[in-house]
C-alpha cells in the first residue's frame, strides 16, 4: 500500500519531487522488488527471465526520470541488500551492469564519479559498467584499488584476472608504494601462472614488510617464512615464541573455542601441555592474513604429541561446525587440516560432499585447499580425485589450483606431482604385503586384475582376510584387520584416480621420460599393473618410433615378442591405435589375447576417427549438428569426461561445454540450457578448436573464439581430433533424431 501511494505521488507530483520519491520508495521498498524476483520461484528459468525484464523498466523508469547514475547505483544496491544469497545479489548486479552499460557513452563521467562516491555495492556495479569499456576507462578501474572496501577489491581482483593484456599494470603495482596495490598485483599475477612470475615474487618477498603481504608471497613461492629471532638476537625459546603470538590481546580470535574444554594434549617430554600454549597454536592460524600454513604455529606444534594435537584440532573442527561454520573463522580448516593428521581427512570429505548441497561451494572449494596441505596420501588422492570428477566445477576447480599450488612450492610440475603421490599400500617388489595377528600372518598379493588375493601360513587361498579371533593378539590383529580394509577403501581410490588419470594421458599425448617412467611404473606396485596391460611407445618430437610391451618379468617386448632394450634417453607415452599401422595393431591385439591380457583402460580397441576429406580447411566440426537429446544427459556426459558448461548470460542459459589440455581446447556450442534447469530437450550445434586460454569465460561474458586463434581441423592433431569426436559420440549417443544443420540454428 505505502509502494502503490508513493507511485501514485510520482505520477502526479513535480519532477524533481518525482525523482525523489523514486529513489525513496526504492531506498525503502528494496526488499519489496527482491521478493519479486526471486522469494517465490528461485533458480528457475521463469525467475531469470523476470529478473532481466523487470531490471530493463526498472532502469527504463530511472532514465524517464533523469535520476543521476549514483542515484540509480544507490537504489540497486538496495535490491541487491534485501538479497539474502550471494548468487542472488549477483544475478541482480550482472544484470543491472549490462543494461546500464547502455548509458556509459552519455554518461561516463558520472560513472566516474559514483565510483568514487556510492555505497560499495553501488561502486561494484559501476566498475562492472566500465570493465565493458575497459580500453577507455582502464586507469579509473584500477584507481579502486586504493578502495576502503573488501568487496570493491575483490570485485576489482576478478576483473583484473580477465585482462592479461594489463600484465604490465600488475607488474608495475607489485613494486608500488601503496600496499593494496602490492596486493592487487600480486594476488592477479598469481592466478594467471604463479610459476612464470617466481622471480617477481622473489625479489618482492625480499623488500616487503607487510605481514599479511609476506604471507601472500610466501605461499606464491611456497616457502616458509624464516622464524624471527628475539630482541637479544638468540633463537626464541617455544615458549617465547606463544606469548609473542598472544600479545596485544589476540588471544580473543580464539576466545570462542575456549567456552567448551577441549581434550588434553601432552609434550613430547610426557608433560602435559598448558592451555595457553595450546591457544597460542590456533592464534597463530587465526592472525593470518592469507589462510595457510602457519609458520609460527607449526613451528610450536612440533613440541606436542602430534596424535593429540590431531585430536585438539579435530575437536576444534567440530566446534566451528556446531557454530555455524562462519566463512570468517575458515583459518580452523587450515589448522584442522595441517595437524589433523589422515584421521581428519573423512571429515573434510565430508564437509566437501555437504557444503555445495546448501549453497557453501566456497567453503567446499577453501576446504579443498586446505585438504591438500595436510600431507597424508589419502589427503593427496582425494584432493587429485576432486579435481578430475566432482558435480561442483568450483569445488573441482579449486582442488585443481591446489594440486598447482602444491606442485608450484615442490618446483615440479602439477602431472610430475601427481605421479608421486601414487601410494605403494605396502606392497613389496614382489607385490605382497603381510598382515600380522600375533598368532597367524596373511599374505595379500596385488593381482594384474588390480583385485586382492589372500592366503593364510598353508599358502591356502582365502576368500577374504578373516576377522580377528580369540586366539590372536587383540590390538595387533584388531590394527591389522583395520589396515586392510583401509588398504582395500584406498586401492578402489587409486585405480579410479589412475584410470583417468591414464585416459587424460591417452588424450593429452602426455610423454614421461624413461627414468620417470620407470619410477612411477616399474617401481610402484599398483602402476606396475596397469603398465604390464598397455602397449606403450618411444616418441622423438612427439613422433612414434617404436612400440613396447613391458612383461611381468621386469622385461621389455616387442610386437614380434623379441627382447628389447629400453634407450635411457627415451620419451615414452602410451600409444593410441590411431598412429599404428594395420599390421602392427593386429600383431599386438593378438599378442595381449595369447596372454590372457584384459587392458585396464580401452586402448587398442578404442574407436578411431579421422578428419574427411571434405572436412579439411573447415573450422567448425559438424557432424554432430543438429543432434536432439535431452539436456540433462548431454551435460552429465560431457562433464563426467572432463568438459566444463560455458559462460552463464542472459536470463542464466549457457550455450556451450568446452575443455582445454594443454595448448589446445574445444569448444561445443548448442542450442543452450537454464542453470539449475536442464531437464529439455536442446539441439548439438557445431564444435570448435583453438589456443586455450584465449576465451574469456564468465558470469555474463560473451566472447568468442576470435579466427586467429581457431584451428582448421586439419591443423588439430589426428590424436586429439578421434578423442574429440569420440568423446562427442559418447556424450550424443542417446539422440535419436537429427535436424539439419545448420538450418536449425534458425
């Protein structure tokens, strides 16, 4: 009633009365334009269509009645406050953002103005205005790095990350005087390649005294920071080292946790630990200006039983659960994750599973990046197999960045770092591993199959590993027994992590050298399997020279089942059936059939495709097009092998899947789906190859594959073009009819 007066005041009113009652009842009616949008029917189709209609008159309305570009800011942002979920507030400012961009060329310099002059949200929303005109306004955008707010910054750190061309920008604020330009620069130089920019960051590590930018650089660089000394110049004792970590009354950062006890850790030395010294570990965790590692407080962990501490840390986890888990207390997932110990990692994986249900993916995705630092191998895998199959691509993501980070501080690549964290599970050079019970012992071999047979001190074969009896020692069996079921949890992990992993090879021609090579699978009792099944090669220049079998005995054959030797300087990567000859993939099919060899992933039964005559010199694949199937299906597949939904626009449809390995990615475009809403039928349109890393993606972003960076098909490597169509196969096979293309576009 008091929105409808107010209306019916602005229609008989003054003009300038008018805008002001406007801007009044948006200022006070926020909330009333919220419900509308989005309390009734959230997330779906009909609601972003709204959404994008309702914000056109609402800026329509503006316009009419000549409200100032601050004014309309102020009033968004009070849409935007009456939102209650993130995602919600950033439909409102992407929309708004792109239909405002309509009035920049009228009215830039009041963009400018309400720049520096709105309310933060407000501010956000201009800078999101003029990022669409960045040529001009490049310089005014970059000014907000000097904001007072954290939301303009971080809005700020997402725009920049788009630009590479203002890679000079970046460098040149690394060495500002200003630290929130040191920190802009460092935090986009970081996310585009923390690897190219290590000398940057070095030298900047060097001159800086910020803590929290000392932090920031560290973890760029994956050092510890030095521990400091004290004022005397000697070494500071631990103790020291906590009541320097409490002064100044930080100790109230942790306050909260203190309100319930927690379980008793003890010294290394048997005395227990004081509670004080106790608070001073999580402090140092809670004083971070960048969520990490804690140098300090790893530093006075290491006076502490470590199995206790795990304990403190995992009581700790669940207290912040208990309280609602706030995003401002995320360092507790840093200090549960790196002191936690394995015992902690089911705890996270679980958190990760549930987050993303209730609208947490980034909690989900920071947990991700603390899991990866907790050391464990069951830490590692899970994170590994997070970032190659995870519903969540920001989950997914995020345990992708944390596995470069990790291989980033080892000065190794992220594929090399993958490699080593393959577990052996025990087993020996011979593929055994014994199971004591005090009174009995059990030997389990690891099988070609990569299935567990086990036999008792008769060498009788059992069906499975007994329960421990009245006859065994109790704490020893009871150890054992629980080791081989984690062993068995933990086998089932590695061999689908390895599977894809060696399928992303298979695909991405990934070449090992011969010591790598036999390192991870000669030497690793579980890649030993997988290697004895494959038919692998010796590349020069990524061209196939030879072919190879390596046998159980350690040996290595050829098709012809002749003896060879493996060159010490050989690049080696598995072969694909398309680079064999007629001949030679018969004579290995047949050799593999004569052993009784089952091939752990499809290799040289894999279907073959290659580029038709009439398809050469084409850019865009077509074979496909016109295809209809469900959207729902063509989204799961696509995604289940690695693909990615492409930039969210319009009223929340995206029109594309893409992926990139390596230097190269593909980009399939179709009719489009509504996020959260999939369930249609849509139309395959045509795909696309190009240099990856030249499309930006994003929430209202709209480019395009630009022709000097496309590929023609016959430009795309025979390898890498037959997986494409194969995977496309797959992803379309439940289609049933086909339109013609591309008349169907229209």
């Amino acid at each position: 009633q008091r929105f409808q007066k107010l209306q019916n005041l602005r229609k008989n009113g003054s003009r300038l009365f008018r805008r002001g009652v406007v801007l009044e009842a948006l200022r006070m009616q926020g909330s009333f334009f919220t419900g509308y949008y989005f309390h009734s029917i959230r997330g779906s189709k009909t609601n972003e269509k709204q959404l994008a209609e309702e914000m056109g008159q609402l800026i329509q309305l503006f316009e009419k009645e000549a409200l100032p570009i601050q004014y309309q800011a102020d009033a968004i942002e009070g849409i935007c406050n009456a939102c209650y979920q993130e995602r919600d507030k950033n439909a409102v400012l992407d929309t708004a953002a792109r239909i405002l961009s309509a009035q920049w060329r009228e009215h830039a310099q009041e963009f400018r103005d309400a720049v520096k002059n709105s309310p933060a949200i407000g501010r956000c929303l201009c800078i999101r205005v003029m990022d669409t005109f960045w040529q001009e306004e490049m310089e005014t955008i970059l000014s907000s790095a000097l904001d007072s707010s954290k939301q303009v910054r971080e809005q700020l750190v997402t725009i920049c990350t788009a630009h590479k061309e203002w890679e000079p920008k970046m460098l040149a604020m690394v060495s500002s005087k200003k630290s929130q330009e040191r920190e802009l620069g460092i935090r986009v130089l970081k996310f585009w390649d923390v690897n190219a920019y290590r000398d940057t960051f070095a030298k900047a590590l060097e001159t800086e005294k910020s803590k929290k930018l000392k932090e920031l650089l560290s973890d760029c660089l994956g050092v510890k920071q030095e521990a400091e000394e004290t004022a005397g110049g000697s070494p500071r004792t631990p103790k020291e080292l906590a009541r320097e970590v409490l002064k100044g009354g930080k100790k109230r950062k942790t306050a909260w946790a203190y309100e319930t006890p927690f379980p008793v850790v003890h010294n290394k030395d048997g005395s227990e630990a004081e509670e004080e010294y106790l608070q001073a570990v999580l402090t140092a965790y809670a004083d971070r200006g960048v969520p990490g590692i804690s140098p300090e407080g790893a530093e006075l962990a290491q006076e502490l039983d470590p199995e206790e501490l795990g304990a403190y840390v995992a009581a700790l986890f669940d207290k912040w659960l208990e309280s609602g888990a706030e995003a401002k207390k995320k360092w507790v997932l840093y200090a549960a994750s790196v002191h936690g110990g394995k015992e902690i990692v089911d705890a996270f994986r679980h958190q990760i599973q549930e987050w993303p249900q209730h609208a947490r993916g980034a909690m989900a995705a920071e947990a991700v990046k603390a899991l990866a630092l907790n050391g464990s191998s069951e830490a590692l895998l899970y994170v590994d197999q997070i970032s190659r199959k995870f519903k969540f691509r920001q989950v997914k993501t995020a345990a992708g960045e944390a596995l470069e980070y990790a291989a980033c501080a080892l000065g190794i690549s992220r594929a090399e770092l993958e490699d080593r964290i393959v577990p052996n599970l025990g087993f020996d050079d011979q593929l055994k591993r014994t199971f004591d019970y005090g009174s009995r012992r059990f030997q389990v071999y690891l099988t070609p199959a990569l299935e567990l047979e086990v036999f008792d001190e008769t060498e009788k074969k059992l069906k499975n590993l007994p329960a421990p009896g009245k006859r065994d020692e109790e704490e020893k069996a009871a150890a054992a027994y629980k080791a081989f079921k984690d062993m068995k949890k933990q086998l089932k992990t590695v061999v689908s992590n390895q599977k894809m992993r060696l399928e992303q090879a298979l695909t991405a021609e990934r070449l090992w050298s011969a010591s790598a090579w036999e390192e991870l699978f000669v030497k690793n009792p579980v890649m030993h399997q997988f290697a004895i099944g494959l038919i692998w090669g010796i590349y020069e220049e990524k061209v196939l020279k030879n072919t190879f079998r390596y046998m159980e005995d350690g040996s290595f054959n050829t098709k012809d089942e002749e003896e060879m030797e493996l060159p010490g300087d050989a690049q080696i990567g598995l072969v694909h059936p398309i680079e064999l000859e007629k001949e030679d993939l018969a004579a290995w099919k047949e050799q593999l059939q004569d052993y009784e060899i089952i091939q752990p992933i499809e290799q040289l039964e894999r279907p073959v495709y290659q580029v038709a005559e009439e398809e050469k010199g084409t850019r865009e694949l077509t074979r496909f097009g016109g295809k209809l199937l469900n959207g729902l299906s063509l989204s799961g597949k696509l995604q289940g092998m690695g693909w990615y939904r492409g930039s969210v626009q319009d009223a929340g449809v995206y029109y594309t899947f893409y992926r990139e390995d390596g230097d190269i990615g593909v980009e399939l475009e179709f009719s489009g789906s509504y996020v959260g809403d999939e369930n249609d039928e849509v139309t395959v349109y045509g795909a696309a190859f190009y240099r990856a890393g030249t499309v930006k993606r994003g929430s209202y972003v709209y480019d395009t594959i630009k022709k000097e960076n496309g590929y023609t098909l016959d430009q795309v490597s025979p390898r890498y073009f037959s997986e494409t169509v194969l995977m496309l196969t797959k992803a379309v096979a439940s289609s049933q009819e086909q339109l013609a293309y591309p008349a169907c576009k229209n």
